[in-house]
C-alpha cells in the first residue's frame, strides 16, 4: 500500500479579485478603479488592488494602452482623489497581500480601519481580529494593544535594517566602487588630481589606473604599462 504524502506548499491567498484583474482589459480596469473611488470609503482592499495593477503596467511595465505615461498622470486626469490617497490604498493591498490576507477575509472593514490595521493581520490571527474591529471607531482602532505592539515590532525591524545599512556604508567599498566613482568624477569634467590617483593606486588594477589617468586630461603627463608589477608615470615628449 502507498503511503500518503502530505503536501509541504500551501496557497495563502488565492483571492478571486487578483485573478479577475489579471484578466481586465485597460479600459475595464481603469472603469472598475473610477466606480470604486466613488465608494472609496467601502473599497479600500479593491481600490488598491486596482491602483496596483494600474501602476505596475504605467510605470514599471510601460504599458501605452492607459494612454499615459506616469501613474501621477493618470490619478490626476482620470481620479476624484490625490496621488498621496491612491498611494496609501497601494500601500495597504501591498502590506495584506505580502501577509497572505485575501481579499473576502477583509472586504467588510471601511478604509481607516483596514489601513490602520493592515500591519497587524496575518494568516493566523485575520479573523480574530477583524472580528475585534468590526463596529470600531478609528481612535479605538489605533488604541488596541494588538496594534501598538504591531508597530512596535515594525520600529525594531527599522532599526535593526537602519544599523545594518550604517554597518554596510562604514567597510571598505570593493575595487570595482571605487572604480565608478573615480570614472565618475571624469565623466562630470573634472580633472583628477596626484593626490587623488596616490589615494586610489592601491585600489584600482594597474590597467583601470592607467585608462583612468590618461583619460582625466592631466596635460604632458602619462602613464604606460611595463614590464614591472607597478604602472610608472612618464614624461610625454611634449612635456620636455
């Protein structure tokens, strides 16, 4: 007899909204998004859905079919709410979608309090706590213990990336960094100095010194590979 296996993958979020947006034309979709803006305050898991999938075929994928060429450019022409609102209702389908929160577990809560709370749902506890919601002003919303502990956790994560990043920028940069920006300061028109080639001999290859050098128009001075390990500065005959 064969034994039963038992699957090691689960789908979390299988929301039928994600897969009808999938399947919208542009002009269907940019229809949905204007119907659920006129009832924004009962939309917001959808609203955002939409805006999202706006965004990500004007911007990233640069889709012409929208007939603009910036997401800000289609909110301003085509919406009844500013580019910062439509930019918290992508944020909040972002964060529930990212938590595996589908859209039937939360379509009943209004805009201030799913966007409140969406930091705080996960797969495990959504339907506790949207029951907890359910009939909640904001300010009572915002006052549960759940979600100031929820915001804590998220303040923790920010600095521990914060330090992480102050950590990265303080070691040595790798030999290729510090060849761009070398290059970099070429390409802006400048000149670049002994001092700054003695600062930058260790770090560059021989070879990348040497293009570098010579390509920063140090006049009557040039450098030219030998046969020894080191490149060696030479007087051009024009400098004689």
């Amino acid at each position: 007899m064969e034994s039963q296996v038992t699957p090691v993958v689960e789908v979390l979020n299988t929301s039928g909204l994600v897969a009808e947006i999938a399947g919208m034309s542009p002009r269907v979709l940019m229809k949905k998004t204007r119907q659920a803006v006129e009832n924004w305050q009962e939309s917001t898991y959808e609203l955002g859905a939409y805006l999202y999938a706006i965004k990500e075929k004007i911007d990233i994928q640069e889709d012409k079919n929208f007939g603009y060429n910036t997401f800000t450019e289609y909110v301003d022409a085509e919406l009844k709410v500013k580019y910062a609102q439509a930019m918290n209702f992508v944020r909040t389908y972002r964060t529930l979608t990212k938590n595996g929160i589908a859209y039937e577990k939360v379509k009943a809560l209004p805009f201030s309090i799913l966007t409140a709370a969406a930091k705080m749902l996960t797969v495990e506890n959504v339907d506790e706590v949207v029951l907890k919601l359910e009939g909640k002003t904001y300010k009572e919303v915002v006052a549960l213990p759940e979600l100031k502990a929820s915001k804590n956790q998220t303040k923790a994560k920010a600095g521990s990336a914060s330090a992480a990043t102050k950590k990265a920028k303080a070691a040595p940069a790798p030999d290729y960094a510090q060849d761009v920006a070398f290059k970099e300061v070429i390409k802006a028109g400048e000149k670049a100095t002994e001092a700054q080639l003695v600062a930058l001999f260790k770090l560059l290859p021989a070879a990348k010194l040497i293009k570098a050098f010579n390509a920063s128009g140090k006049q009557g001075v040039k450098l030219v590979s030998t046969k020894a390990a080191s490149p060696k500065a030479k007087t051009s005959p024009a400098a004689a």
